[in-house]
C-alpha cells in the first residue's frame, strides 16, 4: 500500500508539466522536509521530544550548530568528516611546537595525516626523514627548507606564507624558523597513520651508534663524537643561520640541485578558476611536478558564496581551513547526507567519490586548502554533469522543466554564484 505523502501529493500536481504548475509547487513545497523517511525537527510533533534536558559542552555545540539541529535534508549518517588541530595535544619543546591529526585521532583520514607546526625565530626541526612523503603549506612567517635528494643534490630555500614545499618520501630534510617573527605551516603526509613524532632523526640515529662505528664511517676521530646529546633534538633552539645565500654556497653541490623544484608560491600563480564568488588555485604535477603524490587546490569562497555540488572520482579530500567560517554537507549512499560547521584550524575529509558543497556561513573570505592523494587534481561537478547529459532524460528523473535545465552553465564555476 502507498501512503499518500506530502512528497507524492506535490509529485501529483507538478507531473502536469505547465509552467503555472512548477511557480505554483514552488511556493507550496517546503524543500528539506523529506518525510521520506520521517527524520528532522520538523517531523517531531511535540516540541519537547526536541530539547536537550542533560549536559551539554555548550562551547562545542556552538562551533557545530549544524551537529545538533540538522538541515532537514541531512539523512541517516555516516562516519566523522571533522576535526580541528585545536583538539589535537600540543608537544612544545624550546624552539617551537607541533600538534597533529593522524588516523589514530580521525579514523576516515586513511589517505593522509595532518601536521601544524610552530617554530620560532631560529627554531629548527631537525635533521630528519621518513617513510612517507611531506607536503606543506606555510600559514605565516618564513621559513628555512632544505632537502637532499637521492642523486647527492642539495637544496636550500627561505619561504614565505602561502608557499608550498613537498620533500619525496625517504628524502632527508630540515625547517628553521626565521627572523623576525619564525614560521607556521601545516604538513601532510600522504598516509594517514604517518606521524610527525616517529620519524627518522639524526640524532637519534648517531646516539644508537657506536662511536667507532661512526669514527669509521666520517673517517673522523672517536672525540668527534664525544659531545652529542642522550636525548633526541626534534625540534631545538638554534641560533639564527647565515644569509641564504652563503648557506646554498657551504651546501653547494658538483653534482648541482635536485632536477626538479621542491618549493611552489602559491601567491604568484593566477586562479586557475574565478568567478565573482571565488577562485581555485590547483597545484599538481601539471605545475608542480616534484608533487607526485599530492595535488592541492587552494579554495576562495566569498560571503554568500557556495563551492558547487562536486565530487572527486580519483581520491579522498583532505581539507585545511585557513580562514573564515562555512558549513559542508556530505552525501554518501544509504541515502545519507551530513552537515557540519567549519572554522580557521578545523580539519575536513570527504572519502572519494562522494558528494559535497560548502556554503560561506560567515561574513570574510573562506580560504580552504584541499589536499589529495594523487598526481593529479580531479573533479567532478553536479551543474555540469547535468548541463551536459540528455535533456529529457534529466528532465524526467528530476521532474524539472527542460526549458529551466536548459539554463544550467556548461561551464563549470568550481564558485557559485558566477
Ligand atoms: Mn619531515
Ligand atoms: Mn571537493
């Protein structure tokens, strides 16, 4: 037996396909009231089943309003897309900090881990490498960079906020901060249970080694290595380093620098995308070529702006805010469809293939960094699928007027409104 819902009662009036009959739907149909199946506020008939009589972390809740008073188009549910560096433990030793988001914390982040990371004027994280690869983005101040790749070449450069770096797993490298105000960056690491706290340290390494051994090694005297500290450095106060240019000197290389550049500036490439709404900035290995494993976007949104209905058909989304405040809502199988609120320093994952939108809640720019585990950024979007696909096909599975589908941009904006 069929139930007479509002839902079928409104399909019943539309499938009459006059111009009147739609204006007519439009007025009286309340979008995001799927009473199939009965879930939202607005299918609750006694307002006190809504109230919320027990504790409450008020704080939290204020962050994520869209977690306690769903859209009424969210359905069901589906595993946390959330999180924040402000949940993450500080590790602060003298010359700066880092905190970190690993699977371990955010079980949807298999693809990637996330790092935040702090170093003073003269800070250093130490010589080190490790068995993924990192790339980063710098969020303020400048910083110091070196790599060595697996030719023998060495580079150095300084970077600024906005930049990016990507060092090939296994490649050793190091950061300082500089003068005058240090620097802060946000690192990823493409596998999500790579952590910044076990990663390969020179120290450590030299420590666990006997001193003849390493004598040997450096054809060095055993008293070389007399002083070296018990304790691993990680990241340690140094002193502020030489000019850049006299460092790339001392480092300097017969053999020259790395065939392919480690560093990207992001602030002096044109949008990939704009429109009045917004811009994308894509860096993969089109432009980018050192960064085999990871293709970024950087997002600008606009109040009022919404990053359009879109998937991704080759890999997760890993997603940093830098700035301002939105809300994305995810759609998965089931059906299921989740809101949640963002803010600068929340994490956000959608796994591949899934569905999302974000909307600028707030009143400055969203800046979002998304990140993928792949060579390549790629990116399917809902407008132009449907501008592109047979007219009357889309008009009958959405019961829409071919003439208003008609409308719908080829393009693709990436930022509506165009
Ligand atoms: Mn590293
Ligand atoms: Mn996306």
């Amino acid at each position: 037996m069929r139930e007479l819902s509002r839902r079928n009662l409104l399909a019943a009036t539309t499938v009459v396909g006059a111009t009147t009959a739609f204006s007519a739907a439009a007025s009286t149909v309340q979008l995001g009231n799927p009473d199939r199946p009965p879930e939202g506020a607005v299918n609750v008939s006694n307002p006190q089943a809504l109230t919320e009589p027990g504790p409450q972390n008020r704080i939290l809740a204020d962050q994520i309003p869209a977690a306690g008073n769903p859209p009424a188009t969210d359905v069901n549910g589906m595993p946390m897309f959330w999180s924040s560096f402000n949940l993450a433990h500080k590790r602060i030793q003298d010359g700066g900090w880092a905190r970190q988001v690993t699977q371990s914390d955010f079980q949807i982040s298999e693809d990637v881990s996330g790092v935040n990371m702090r170093l003073g004027p003269g800070g250093v994280r130490e010589l080190h490498w490790h068995q993924q690869a990192e790339w980063a983005v710098m969020v303020d101040g400048k910083c110091r960079v070196t790599v060595l790749d697996a030719e023998g070449r060495p580079a150095v450069r300084d970077v600024t906020a906005g930049d990016l770096w990507y060092f090939p797993a296994g490649l050793p490298h190091s950061l300082q901060g500089l003068g005058p105000s240090g620097a802060e960056f946000v690192l990823v690491f493409d596998n999500g249970r790579a952590s910044e706290y076990n990663t390969l340290l020179l120290s450590d390494w030299m420590i666990h080694t006997p001193p003849e051994v390493l004598a040997e090694n450096f054809n060095l005297p055993v008293s070389a290595f007399q002083n070296m500290s018990l304790d691993a450095r990680w990241i340690y106060q140094g002193a502020e380093p030489p000019p850049l240019a006299e460092v790339q000197r001392q480092v300097a290389s017969p053999l020259g620098e790395p065939e392919l550049e480690f560093v990207f500036s992001t602030s002096k490439m044109a949008p990939t995308k704009q429109t009045r709404s917004g811009s994308v900035k894509i860096v993969d290995t089109r432009n980018f070529p050192v960064s085999t494993t990871i293709a970024a976007g950087i997002v600008t949104i606009k109040p009022g702006g919404l990053r359009e209905l879109h998937w991704h058909p080759n890999a997760d989304e890993w997603q940093y805010w830098v700035q301002g405040t939105g809300r994305m809502t995810v759609f998965n199988t089931g059906p299921a469809a989740v809101t949640m609120d963002f803010h600068a320093g929340d994490i956000g994952y959608v796994k591949k293939g899934l569905g999302h939108y974000i909307q600028n809640t707030g009143s400055t720019d969203i800046i979002m960094v998304e990140t993928f585990k792949d060579k390549q950024f790629a990116e399917v979007t809902l407008s132009q699928w449907l501008a592109n696909s047979p007219r009357q096909m889309v008009a009958e599975t959405l019961k829409m007027d071919p003439r208003l589908i008609e409308q719908i941009s080829k393009s693709r904006p990436d930022v509506v409104p165009g």
